[in-house]
C-alpha cells in the first residue's frame, strides 16, 4: 500500500489526485477510529438525550465547522508557495475534517438515533462534496529530481 502510495505521488497529475484521496481516506480514517471507540464507550452507559433544539444547534454549528475546514483544505491545496505534490497531500488530509467532524459528533451520539442519522447525513455530504473537489484542488507537480 505504501508504495502504491510513494509511486501515485511520484507520478503525473493522476496519480497525485489518487494519492490526495488516499491520503484523505487515511485522516478519514485517522478521525473516525477513536469516535468509534468513544461511540460505544458512551453507548454503554446511556447518555441523556440531545433536546431537539439543541441538536438541530448543533447540527449548524457542525455545518459551519466543516464548511470553514473545507475552505482552509482547499486554501491550502492551491497554496502555490509550496510544491505541487506538498499542496495537495496537505489539502487532502485537511479536507478529512470536514466529513470527520460530523461523523466524531454521530459516533458520541450514537444512543440517539435522530442524532445518529443527521451527523451521518451530514458526514456523507461532506464526503461526497471532498470527494468530487480534491481533483480540482491537484495541480500538475514538478519534476521529481533523482
């Protein structure tokens, strides 16, 4: 996997997007496992339920985090004072946090199932807008010396 990985970063403009969204997937995955962990640890014990007020409060303020972070990944992706290849990694793994905040916020919710599926919704979304933007963010890289 890792060099799957060094040979996309080292490779064209292709590449460099399938290594962005590898490197996405990762500080994905980065956020998600210890949401999971503190999901079923609060699972167990039963937490108080969100009011619905309170929720759908939440559920904005989770909007604009992760719109605010999208904004600062693709701010940093097209930062044209660093390499091409150090611009789109950094992009990518920042753009991880803008699904990851609401999935963090589904997994510390999970004994409340209306909770659940906004934050998951809201999640997806969020993926789904990364997803289809980290190859507009991916310039063609410099020539690797060596």
């Amino acid at each position: 996997m890792l060099q799957a990985f060094v040979r996309d970063v080292r490779s064209g403009r292709d590449g460099l997007v399938r290594a962005a969204r590898r490197a996405y997937l990762l500080g994905l995955a980065a956020l998600a496992l210890p949401g999971v962990v503190l999901g079923a640890l609060l699972l167990l014990t039963h937490p108080a339920p969100v009011p619905l007020s309170a929720l759908l409060l939440l559920l904005g303020v989770v909007l604009l985090l992760s719109l605010g972070a999208l904004h600062f990944a693709r701010k940093a992706a097209h930062n044209t004072a660093q390499p091409a290849r150090q611009a789109a990694l950094t992009g990518a793994i920042q753009a991880a946090t803008a699904p990851g905040v609401p999935l963090l916020l589904a997994c510390a919710t999970l004994s409340q199932w209306l909770s659940l599926v906004l934050f998951l919704v809201l999640a997806a979304v969020m993926h789904f807008v990364v997803w289809v933007q980290v190859p507009g963010w991916v310039r063609e890289p410099e020539a690797v010396e060596g």
